[in-house]
C-alpha cells in the first residue's frame, strides 16, 4: 500500500492545489479511515485524489467542464452504493467548504461509488 502523501505534495509543488486544499485531501484521507474504514492508497484513490484537486482547481478559478452524460449519470444514481456516495459528497463539501457544480459532481461520484460498492 504506497501512501497518498507524495501524490498531494507533487499536486501542492505543481501549484494544482494550494497548501489549504493539500491539508483538506489529507483530512478526507483520514475520514474515509475513521468513517468508513476505507484506507486510501495511491493504488485505490490515486487518480480519485489528482480529480478532487483538478476539480478544486477548477473551482477556485471559476472554470467548468462538461457533465457526465445523463446516461452515465442515471446509472451511477441507480447503483447501490450511491446513498452512500452522497453522504461522502456532502461531507466532502463540507471539509471543503465549497459547493461543486452538478458537472463535476457526477465525475466524483464516479470515484465515490466504487468505495461503497
């Protein structure tokens, strides 16, 4: 199990993420730990980790990208796992303090649900 620590400095070193937002994935990091008894790793979480910061990113510079299909979105709000995804969601935006757009959301919940399944 390789740690997430060296993906969030290279993203913080890059300037992709700020030192507030580096600390924040790290906390997620801990509540996925501590809630759900979900250890991420660069293995499990790694591209899920540089798509959260993208989409903080692109949040913080006011910026958008294109929603997921409606097709791929039904399916991922019919799975599941997905009551559990927007628990995580919420508590995401909440460590976060930010509200992600519809079109990103769906990307997250993307990552999201294949923890919960």
């Amino acid at each position: 199990m390789i740690d997430l620590t060296f993906r969030i400095k290279l993203l913080t070193d890059a300037e992709q993420i700020t030192a507030a937002e580096a600390a924040g994935l790290a906390d997620m990091i801990t509540l996925f730990a501590e809630q759900w008894l979900i250890e991420l790793d660069e293995d499990n979480a790694g591209m899920f980790i540089t798509h959260l910061a993208m989409a903080l990113k692109r949040q913080r510079a006011g910026e958008s990208i294109q929603a997921l299909d409606e097709f791929i979105v039904t399916e991922i709000e019919q799975s599941a796992a997905f009551p559990k995804s927007l628990v995580a969601m919420a508590e995401l935006e909440k460590l976060f303090a930010i509200a992600l757009p519809v079109s990103e959301q769906g990307y997250i919940y993307l990552h999201l649900n294949k923890y919960f399944e």
